[in-house]
C-alpha cells in the first residue's frame, strides 16, 4: 500500500500541486460551502457535493481522522456575486406565500434526500449560518477593531483599501483591484461605501426583510461571505488544512473570505484552497434558457426533456468519476450510456471475486496493480485514472474466472480488499442491485433485437405485441432518431 504522505494537491493558491502536510499529524480539518436554502441543488452543485464526498471518504480510507465541516446557508439576506443585495430565500417565500422558515424546511428535507439518493456520507458537522449570527458579529466587530471594517446609516462594509495596505487582496483569485474598477458599475448601496471594491459584511435591515436580527449597528443581516468565515473557524480553528468548494466561489466568495480571516486573526484560514470544475450538459453551460438544465431528482426519475431514459444514482455518480474534478464534466447521453456499462461491468467482477479459486502462482502483479490504484488517488484524487486501474482489476478477474490467468490465495484476499475498498469505500458505490439490473438489461437487449427483427421483416403484429406486453409489465419502450430506448415505470 502507498503511504499516505505521498499525496499531492493541487492548491488554488499557489496555482501548483503540493506534498499534502496536515498540521495535525494524522488528522484533516475540511470545509466545504454546502447549499442556500431557497431552491433545490442543481446537478452542477451535486458534481461538487460529490466529488467532495471523493476527496473526504480518501481521505479517511487512509487512515486520515477527517473533521469535515460543510455549511448550510440559511440567512435569506445575502450580497451576491455582482454585490447587489437580495434576499433570495425571503423572494422565494413570498413567492410561495408562506414564511422563510418553510422554504428553508422545505429545501433542506430535499437535499437531505439527495445526499441519500447520491450516497453522500453525512459531514462531521453542518452548521446553520441562523444559528451562528453572534460567531458572525463577533468576526465582524474585530475586522472592525483592527481597522478593516467602517459602519455606515446600521450597515458594515469590509474596507479594501485599508487592508490592501498590509495584506495582498486577490492572492487567491488573481484579480486585481484596478481590474476591478473596470467591471463594476452602479449597484445597490454603492453611494454608502467608502470604495468599489469594498463588501457587505452587515446589511441594515429593509421594511420587506422577512429575516432580520440585532446587532451593535442596529437591527439587519449577515453578508454573503461572512458565516462561512465564522463557521469554518468556530469548528476547525484560526487555521485549518482544506477549503473547498465550486469554481464559481473562487471570487468573490472565498478572496473576501480570506479578507475577513486575515482582517480578524491576521491569517488566511487555510492552507490547500480546493476548487472542483462545472458541469456541462450536451457540450454547453447548464442553463434553463438552453433548456439543459435539469434537477439531481429529476434526472433519476427520468422526467427531463434533456435525456431518454432515467439514470440510477450510482450510474451518474460513476459517471462523474471519469472526469477529475478540477476539469469540465459533459454530461451526455453517451457518457451516461457509456458510464452505465461499466457500471455493469465493474458490478459483475465484483460479483465474480468470491468465486475465483485460488492457484499456487499470480500471472499477473498484483501489488503493482493496487499501488497503482493509491498512485491514482495520490496524485489530486484523480478519480478517471483510479478507474482506469479499476477496470484494469476487472480484465484480470475476467480472465481469471475463463481460466485463462492464475491467483494465489494471498494476492487474492489483497485484490479483493483493495478492489472492494475502493468501489463501495472511496468511489462511494452501491452495486448489491447490479445482478438483477445487468439481467434485466441482458433480456431487454434480446427482446428489443426481436422486437427490431419483426419490425424490418414488416411484422407488425409481433412487434405490437413485444411493446404492449412489455408495457404491461411496467416497462415503457420508446423509439427515437438515435435507437430505441426503455425505461422501467
């Protein structure tokens, strides 16, 4: 087995990959930013979910002890990433008439449910921005002591200037002030602030506020940026070893979380800034006015116009695993197809582990086989090069059940452990379903063959009949430009 010191990650903040060095021997503190409550998670928010999931179940595969940390942002008033202030869960409330309360229950339970349907292992603590106000005014108030801060008619803005002077504002992102300038334009409450670039780290409360809460500058609510800082800190400390999340947060969000870190302690928070990539969706951006944007549900139970057929959970999750996560995932209807069988094959070597019997001789370097598979993982979690070493596995279990290569009883118990560690632990798998699914697909290929034989042979009648009955049994045969396709109701 490769040790574990050996892993490298690729830190946003110096632009390279680095020898992975916990500050505590042994163990990792991790955040992650999780949801906002007023709507569900979109696919390209799950691909980060999961793939942190990767990194976090690896990590603690090797032995790691992982405090993992990923917030749910339940604060409706928030500044987004153009700085303009909107209180996207009291819109989304008013729409549905009911109190933010609800839409936050509401969204909550949904993606809850998701993190079951895609296997997610709950993180360690998943802390509330609600219920940390007080961590948060208290992270706002130092910024404001050491001289980064200034209050203005109940609202706090973050003071770029004044903490350009000693700390280096974009180290994370690589933006520059004077670039800045060039982007911005009039926004919401830019006649209160002392500069452009400067952010909200309290807002004063407007009269249609439907979440408000006190504080030393008078009655408002939290920034954007804000409870992610007092979170991470309040569960991990002053400095932690990794922060993650989506590309998209790079900048604004997490450069103005450095900001506060180093304006309240005089420290950046983390030591490996993490970044995972977006999801593309036929070869363009998600988008709902592209009409590719779909729901992590709805893609499961096959209600997008985008895709022919349903996928199952562990289908699209091993899907995503053929992209690293810092690179562009394109969801297709090949790629899925393609990840759908080897699922299937990677389900049925699985199965054949327990039977293959064991020879006084390996063909076949075992220990090199799995080393590769910690080379993989070791070098940035490189899930499609993991996979690839998977799928290596699969060939010589293949051939060692037709007979053609031999095992010993040790190199056997290894490539099982390892095998098996891999899909159910790191890649986070579920096959125990993959028998009857790869059965049931086996027949359905034979009854679509026949079903397409009477069809060319003008048999009308037969072919009728092979969709009728099917379709009785539950199962929903379509025919399409690119082939016939099925689903299971």
């Amino acid at each position: 087995m490769s040790s574990h010191s050996k892993l490298q990650i690729y830190n946003s903040l110096s632009g390279e990959k680095e020898v992975f060095k916990p500050i505590i021997d042994g163990k990792v503190g991790l955040y992650v930013c999780g949801p906002t409550l007023y709507s569900e998670p979109h696919m390209g928010n799950m691909r980060t979910f999961i793939n942190f999931d990767l990194i976090y179940r690896y990590l603690m595969f090797v032995g790691y002890q992982v405090k993992y940390v990923r917030n749910i942002t339940d604060a409706g008033h928030i500044t987004n990433s153009a700085g303009e202030a909107v209180d996207s869960i009291g819109k989304a409330a008013r729409m549905e008439q009911v109190q933010s309360l609800e839409i936050v229950y509401k969204y909550n339970v949904k993606f809850q449910d998701l993190q079951r349907i895609y296997n997610l292992l709950p993180p360690s603590i998943e802390p509330t921005a609600t219920a940390h106000i007080q961590e948060q005014i208290e992270v706002i108030e130092k910024i404001i002591e050491n001289g980064f801060a200034y209050v203005v008619n109940g609202s706090v803005y973050f003071d770029v200037r004044a903490y350009g002077e000693k700390f280096e504002y974009g180290i994370l992102s690589g933006r520059k002030v004077d670039e800045l300038a060039e982007e911005t334009r009039e926004l919401n409450a830019q006649e209160e602030k002392r500069f452009f670039a400067d952010f909200a780290l309290w807002k004063k409360a407007n009269p249609d506020d439907m979440q408000i809460w006190r504080s030393p500058w008078g009655d408002g609510n939290p920034g954007w940026h804000i409870e992610c800082t007092a979170m991470s800190t309040k569960y991990l400390g002053d400095r932690f070893d990794i922060h993650g999340g989506g590309m998209d947060l790079k900048f604004p969000h997490h450069e103005d979380e450095i900001a506060q870190s180093c304006g309240s302690v005089g420290i950046s928070p983390a030591n490996y800034w993490m970044h995972a990539n977006m999801l593309n969706v036929n070869g363009q951006k998600m988008s709902k006015s592209l009409g590719n944007y779909f729901l992590p549900k709805e893609i499961v139970d096959g209600t997008t116009d985008v895709f022919d057929k349903p996928y199952s959970p562990q289908v699209i999750r091993f899907c995503m695993m053929q992209a690293h996560y810092r690179s562009t995932l394109d969801f297709t209807p090949d790629s899925l197809n393609a990840a759908e069988k080897g699922f299937v094959r990677l389900s049925e070597a699985y199965e054949k582990l327990g039977s293959l019997e064991a020879k006084e001789s390996s063909s076949q370097d075992v220990q090199g086989l799995v080393d590769s598979l910690y080379r993989a993982m070791n070098d940035d979690f490189n899930a499609p090069m993991l996979v690839a070493g998977l799928f290596e596995a699969v060939k010589y279990i293949n051939t060692i059940s037709e007979g053609k290569a031999t095992i010993t009883k040790s190199d056997l118990e290894l490539l099982t452990k390892e095998f098996t560690g891999f899909v159910f632990d790191v890649l986070g798998l579920t096959i125990e379903k993959a028998s009857s699914d790869s059965a049931l697909t086996t027949v359905m290929d034979l009854v679509l063959d026949m079903r397409k034989d009477a069809r060319e042979n003008k048999d009308w009648s037969t072919s009728d009949k092979i969709r009728d009955r099917l379709a009785e049994a539950g199962i929903v045969v379509k025919d399409g430009k690119d082939g016939v396709t099925w689903t299971v109701k």
